[in-house]
C-alpha cells in the first residue's frame, strides 16, 4: 500500500514539473472579476528578432509583480494559461500598462495570431486602445495556453493586467481627460509665449515655446496620445521615435536654460557644458530615425537616459550657480520649477510602491508637474518683463535727467561764462587804475578767483563736447600742418606773455583721419595749454610730424618741468584727474588731459608719454606722442 501511494506520488511530482516547465499553473478568471494583475501568475524568456516560434524560447518563471526588460535588441516572450471557471462565455481585455509595449503579438493555440500595442497604427491594433490591449474570449471552462511576444527598442517596465471591457474603457476615459487637460494647458503657455516672443523683442518667450512644445510633445507621444487620440488614423507611428522627441526636448532644455539664467562665457563651465548636451542630444536625434529598423542600435536608449539624467543635475547646478555667484532673480524661478518636479515625481513613486493611494493624480503626477514646472517658468518670463520695464523707465527719467544736465551745462557753458568773461575784464581794469596797494592786492585776488572759475565752466564745456562728439562722431581728413598753426595762433598770446619759442616742424600735405574740431580745439590745444603751463619764461616748445610702417603721428616737445614719474602711466587714462600748478601758477582742472586720452580712443589712435621730471634731471621736459593709423 505504501509502495503504491509512493508511486503516486512520484507520478503526480513528475507531471507538475513537466507541466511548469510547458506553462504555469492556469490562472483561472470569472466573469465579475476585477481588474487583476496577472504578471505573477507568468513565465518569460527573450529570443532574437527572427524568431516566432513559442517552442524556441526557453521561458522561466517571473519573480516580481513587473516584467522588467532594459534597452535590448532581444524580443521579449510571455506564456501563460488562462481558464474560464464560469458556467458561461468569458470575454476579458489582456493588456500591458505601459505606453512603451510596442508592437505585440498574442498567439492562442488554433486561433490565429493578434497584432496590438502602442507599436502600430492604431487601425492595425486588435483592441482600439493606446496601450497594448487584445481581447481575450474562453469558452465555459475553457482552458487555453497563450504566448505574447512583444518588439521594441524601448526599454520596457510594465505589469500584465486582465479587465472586464468597461472596466478598461472607465480607465482609459479618466486618463483621456487628464491628458486633454494637461495638453491644452501646455498649448496655452506654448501659444501665450510665442506671440508675445513674436511681436516683442524678447526671444526668451520664443525659446520658452520651442522648450515647453517640445516636453510637452514628448509627454504626449511617451502615453501614445498622438497615435490614438490625435492622429489616430495615420500610419506614421509616434511612439516607435520616441527617442527623437526626448532628444529633442534635451536640445531645447538647454537652449533655455542658457537663455533664462543668462549663462555667458564668464561662466566657462556654464556655458560649454550645455553646448555638450546640445551635442549629445543631436546624435541621439540623427540615430533615433534608424533605431526602430535597426535593433542593435539600442544602446542609444541608454545614451539619452543618462544625458537627461545627467542634463537635469547640470541645469540644477547652473541655477544653484547663478543664485549664489550672481544672486540672479530668475534663478529662483527657475529652481522653484524644478522643486515643483521633484514633488511630481515622489508622488508617483509613491503611488508606485504602494505608499500611498493611487488614482487618477497620482499615476499621473509626473504630467501635472510638468505642467506646473513650465507654469513656474512662464512666471519667470512674466517678471522678466516687468524687470525690463522698470529698467526702461528708469532709462527714460535718465535720458530725461541727462537732457536736463545738458541744458545746464549749455547754460554754464555760454551765459555764465561771458558773464564770468565780463567779470575778468572789469577786475583786470580796476587792478590796472587802483593806485592803493592794499585795494590792488584785493582787486588781485578776485581777478585770480574769477580766472579760476573761467577754468571750471572751460572744463564743463570741454567735457560737454567730448560727449556731444562721442555720439555723433564722424571722422575725415585732416592736414596736420594747417591744425597745428591753428591752435598755435590760439595762444599766441599766452607764448608770448611767457616768451615761449615754439616751432612747428609738419610738412605740408600730411594727413590724420580725426575730427578737425575736435583734434584743434580739444586734443592739440590742451597738450599746448599745457606746455605753456609748465614751460617756464624763454625756453622752447616744438610740434613735429613722424611717421612709422603703419602710423603716423604729431610731438609735442617741451622744455617744461617735466610730468612725476608716478603720473607719466596715469595722466592720459582718465582714471584720476592730476592737478598741478603752472610755473607761474596757473590752475587747472585736469580734465583737459583725460579728455585728450578719450578723443585718441574714438580717433583709433594711442598717446605715448615720455617726460623726465626736474627733481630726476635738471634738463627737464616732456614728449607727447599722438599716433594714429596711417589714413587709407
């Protein structure tokens, strides 16, 4: 009796191993079922691309609730059995919850094969549906064994659920309307932001809108949108060039960011690493074409996860950057949108995993914090705004203070200054006729105030004429020779007062490219003011003319008591303005100098100084060298 039930026993052990290595344990379905995830219940295996035979596929029992496939150039199998434990017809929908199913095909036994999934047109697929979803019929207690064979590129990570039909269709009527929510939502910022990137100056908006339609439209073709909702009845497949849009959605990222943080060349890591993302994400764009037909280029699937991935923590960075280094207001925006991701994302791992309730939201709240990372963005776009408009009315009071600041400078320049011009001649007769000493040294002292206030305004109108010539500046030939015995009929009464020998050494025909007016009465006078200032009584003073291979220039040499050496470098930079008296003490605003150096700048040219001061050597004096590019 005992070697009898052992060999029962035997028997019935034998028989369940060699029925699971066939196919698992039936799983058996009623008709008031719920949804029901089946994937446990599975046994799985790959093969290559050619092959169709279920019987060439070594398959092996699923360990986890999910079936897990990376980016592979392999076709992914799954058998199982299903068993119809009613007294009636079961009719049930099989599909996998991932948009990224791919072409599938399920295989009954004699039946003919079902093409469905996210990897056809919608018109081929045997379930009208944006997941990969076939109707599965058994008869009254019906049995059957069933092979799913699934094609893709993509990397695949999905749970096999069985459903009543209403069922599938409530599921897919809430998903619907989610989606219709989040793309018209997209829609409005995209439009929002391009036209008023379009009929403003602002290309941030424009980029913002190729950067929110290209994520939004890659959200979209991730859940099979396009193919089924949109387009429904082409036969281009969206979802087969995934790829190209997550790409696509890289190259676009990183236009923005660059643009919405201002990145420039100052922030060398900044600004060349998005150039690298930019190039990543195009050679990921120019394969994506070829990948669907060619399976062994799977390992760019890789290639784009790790540069979105490695992208993200590099615009996290940049922003980070850009707050601390430049306390840029935008930043905040910028990483507030990022924050608002972040939470997207912990809910749906959440929802995932089980640690909290899922539902429509949470399945879903990747797309709501999409949505609300480029509302936060659009936000900042807003306030930019409202930025360049303070900054333009701030420019306006400016232009308008500056109009102000110019009409008092004419005022000073012209009316106060022939009154000052009266005041001169009036003292310098009262000095002449005063015959008490006491009340000549008075009538000294307010010749010499009034000639320091001739000074000042002289300074004002010099500087108001730089300005005027800075903006309107148009440069022409100028004959040295005729400019230099210009400015020296200007002070020939100064040279004169001091006994001053000057000579001017230009031979005729000999041009500079400058402003005449400007290069007379502005460059040239004040260096020969100056001259004259520090000369003392009967030395000399030469103006000359020298050329080099591609120069040309004008010297002035003087015999004067020579620039300190430690304002020889600075004199002429305007950075600091060098007062000194004369040797008769003259007064000066030492602006005259700094005015010299800009007017060199606008003509093109340089100055060279070479000065020997009268504490350094007793043969004091100093050479200005303007030197210009020789005129074409």
């Amino acid at each position: 009796m005992f070697k009898r039930s052992l060999r029962i026993v035997l028997s019935l052990s034998a028989h369940l191993i060699c029925f699971a290595a066939n196919a698992q344990t039936p799983i058996a379905l009623t008709q008031d079922e719920p949804s029901k995830n089946i994937t446990f219940f599975m046994q799985s295996g790959t093969s290559a691309h050619e092959v169709h035979d279920p019987r060439q596929v070594q398959f092996k029992d699923v360990a986890e609730s999910e079936l897990k496939l990376s980016y592979s150039d392999q076709d992914l199998w799954i058998q199982f059995r299903l068993k119809n434990q009613s007294e009636l017809p079961l009719q049930k929908v099989l599909w996998l919850n991932s948009p990224l199913a791919g072409k599938l095909t399920l295989m009954k036994e004699s039946s003919p094969p079902q093409r469905s999934g996210p990897g056809y047109p919608l018109p081929e697929r045997a379930y009208p549906s944006r997941l990969g979803t076939f109707t599965i019929s058994l008869e009254p207690h019906e049995e059957a064994l069933f092979h799913l064979k699934r094609s893709s590129h993509h990397a695949l990570n999905a749970q096999v659920m069985v459903a009543s039909p209403q069922e599938l269709e409530k599921m897919e009527g809430a998903a619907k309307a989610i989606f219709f929510f989040y793309l018209g939502g997209i829609l409005s910022l995209v439009i929002y932001n391009f036209m008023l990137g379009l009929f403003t100056t602002q290309k941030d908006h424009l980029i913002y809108s190729f950067f929110a339609a290209s994520f939004g439209t890659t959200a979209m073709v991730l859940h099979g949108v396009f193919d089924t909702y949109l387009w429904p009845q082409t036969h281009f497949v969206f979802s087969n060039y995934l790829m190209f849009f997550s790409s696509l959605s890289l190259f676009s990222a990183s236009l923005f960011v660059g643009r919405f943080l201002n990145i420039k060349k100052d922030f060398a890591l900044g600004y060349w690493g998005l150039r690298i993302f930019c190039g990543l994400a195009l050679v990921t764009m120019a394969v994506s074409f070829f990948a669907p037909q060619f399976a062994s280029l799977y390992v760019f699937g890789y290639w784009i996860d790790l540069s979105i991935a490695a992208g993200i923590l590099f615009f996290i960075f940049c922003g980070i950057y850009v707050l601390i280094r430049q306390n840029y207001a935008l930043a905040y925006y910028f990483l507030l949108s990022w924050f608002v991701v972040l939470i997207g994302t912990l809910i749906w791992l959440a929802s995932l995993h089980g640690l909290i309730k899922s539902n429509s939201f949470t399945q879903y709240s990747l797309l709501f914090a999409n949505l609300g990372e480029m509302l936060v963005l659009s936000l900042g776009l807003a306030y930019k705004i409202k930025i360049l408009d303070d900054e333009k009315r701030r420019a306006i009071l400016a232009a308008e203070d500056k109009e102000r600041y110019h009409r008092l400078v004419r005022v000073l320049s012209h009316d106060v200054a022939n009154t000052v011009s009266g005041l001169m001649y009036h003292t310098e007769m009262l000095e002449e006729l005063c015959q008490d000493e006491s009340l000549r040294n008075h009538a000294q002292r307010i010749t010499k105030s009034t000639g320091q206030l001739d000074q000042i305004l002289r300074a004002v109108r010099q500087e108001e004429v730089f300005h005027s010539f800075k903006s309107h500046s148009d440069l022409q030939l100028v004959e040295v020779v005729a400019a230099c015995n210009e400015v020296v009929s200007h002070y020939a009464w100064e040279l004169e007062k001091k006994n001053i020998s000057i000579r001017v050494e230009v031979p005729l025909e000999k041009f500079v490219r400058a402003d005449r007016s400007a290069l007379i009465n502005q460059v040239l006078a004040n260096l020969l003011s100056n001259s004259i200032k520090f000369t003392e009584t009967g030395h000399n003073i030469w103006i000359s003319y020298f050329e080099q291979p591609d120069e040309v220039g004008i010297a002035i040499k003087d015999e004067g008591i020579g620039i300190p050496p430690n304002e020889v470098d600075l004199i002429f930079k305007g950075k600091k303005l060098f007062s000194n008296k004369g040797t008769e003490n003259e007064q000066g605003s030492g602006l005259g100098t700094s005015l010299v150096g800009e007017y060199m700048r606008l003509f093109g040219g340089r100055i060279e100084v070479h000065s020997i001061h009268r504490s350094q050597n007793a043969n004091s004096g100093t050479t200005v060298r303007l030197i210009f590019p020789r005129p074409q």
